[in-house]
C-alpha cells in the first residue's frame, strides 16, 4: 500500500503562529511537502494568509483583516513577534511545494479576481494549476474560478463530503454522487461514530474517489487513518512513520 500524502495544516504551529513563514518553516524542517492555508484579501487588494476575519486572537488586536491595507497588516507584530505572510511571498519561498489553498468567502472574490490577475504573468498560471487546489465555502465563488480557469483543481466543499461520509457509513454510498479522482475529508469520527475504517475507505476507493483524513486529533487517530488506508492526510501534527 503506498504511503499517504501528508499535509501540514497551516504550517507546525506548535511553538510558530500559524500560516506565517516560520510555522511552513517548521514544517518543512519535520518532511512535509505539502501545505493548506487560508486567503482573505485586505482592502487595497493584496491576499494574506489568515485564516480569523479578524486579528484577536493571533495579534491581539481588534482588526479586521479585510478592512486594513497591507501595509498595516505587515507593520503588525504577531503574539510570537512574526508578521503575517502575504501570497506574493509564500509563492516566491515555497514556489516548489504542493498546497490547499482555503478560499475564505468574505472576500472570496477579490481574492479570485487577484488570483486570476497573477496568472498572466510567468510562474504564476503554472504553479496555481499544478501545485494548488482551492477548497470552497461557496459554490458560486467555485464557479467562478472554474469558468475563468477551468483547469483549476477544487476539493469537493463540505457539504459533498459530509453526504458521502453518511453514505458510506450507512453502506449506502451509490446515494452520495460519489466522483472518480476526488478527494474527500472524513473525520475520525461522526456525532461520536468512529467512521475511520478500512470498510468505510474501500466504498470510496470502489468509487474511483480519495480520502483525506481531516484533522486527527491525537496519534491513535492518525495510526487509525493509515491503517484505514486513506490517501492523503491533514495534520497540525508531526508525520508519523
């Protein structure tokens, strides 16, 4: 069985604020490879990596992050004394990785409409259709994307992965519009149902579709995940060999 892909969940922010350069550093330090992080856009159209509208609880400060320019978002000193990375710059450090990048729907469109703007210059257009998927809260924001860059990759939204996760648990997955080459989140568990087994995978693998175990909570949790046979793996932990 091939090894899954395991994806650093905002960087290694253990002892790092997350998304900034050094919780990516870390996690490159500890084999990862690839990446997820969250873009919102501030007001004078720059995308950050943030995943709070607003900077309370990484800052401790009440800004939001859509209402402020980038230059007072880069003259802020993060609680572990970082400043937040804006995707200009996580594009010209880690270029040569593979990352999720969660559109946040506040600004979902601004961020798209500069997203689609950078891909006419060089580089750009080849690393956001080959090293990027995009994950969605909104559809009409997928939409979006997809009739301006149709070879753009997007992760199936919540919604679809919840109702192939009951389905499949419920050994009733030909109800959940299961897709061939997708990649589906499950969780450890379910309202209490640990839905984390080798039998629950197999219905997607039946289907031509992958798995990514979101967010394992402890190391029992991400051993449970490998020996289930998932795909892909998302972490804010260490990779477990």
């Amino acid at each position: 069985m091939p090894s899954p892909i395991w994806i650093s969940h905002r960087g290694y922010s253990h002892h790092e604020t997350e998304n900034t350069r050094a919780a990516f550093d870390a996690a490159l330090d500890l084999g990862f490879m690839h990446f997820e992080t969250d873009l919102r856009t501030t007001r004078d159209g720059h995308p950050v990596l943030c995943h709070d509208p607003d900077l309370e609880r990484i800052a401790g400060v009440s800004r939001s992050v859509e209402s402020s320019t980038r230059s007072e978002l880069a003259s802020l000193r993060l609680k572990t004394g970082g400043t937040l990375l804006f995707f200009d710059e996580m594009v010209e450090r880690y270029s040569g990785y593979h990352w999720i990048l969660d559109i946040k729907p506040e600004s979902g469109m601004q961020t798209l409409n500069r997203l689609l703007q950078l891909c006419t210059q060089h580089g750009y257009r080849e690393f956001l259709t080959h090293q990027v998927r995009f994950l969605f809260w909104r559809s009409e924001q997928e939409r979006y994307l997809l009739g301006h860059h149709p070879d753009a990759v997007c992760m199936v939204r919540e919604g679809g992965c919840r109702r192939a996760g009951f389905c499949c648990l419920m050994r009733l997955p030909w109800l959940a519009d299961i897709s061939p080459g997708k990649v589906y989140s499950l969780p450890p568990r379910f309202k209490g149902i640990e839905v984390m087994s080798p039998e629950i995978v197999a219905r997607y693998h039946a289907y031509g579709a992958k798995v990514l175990a979101f967010l394992p909570e402890t190391d029992a949790d991400a051993r449970r995940a490998l020996d289930a046979g998932v795909d892909e793996i998302l972490t804010n932990h260490q990779i477990l060999t």
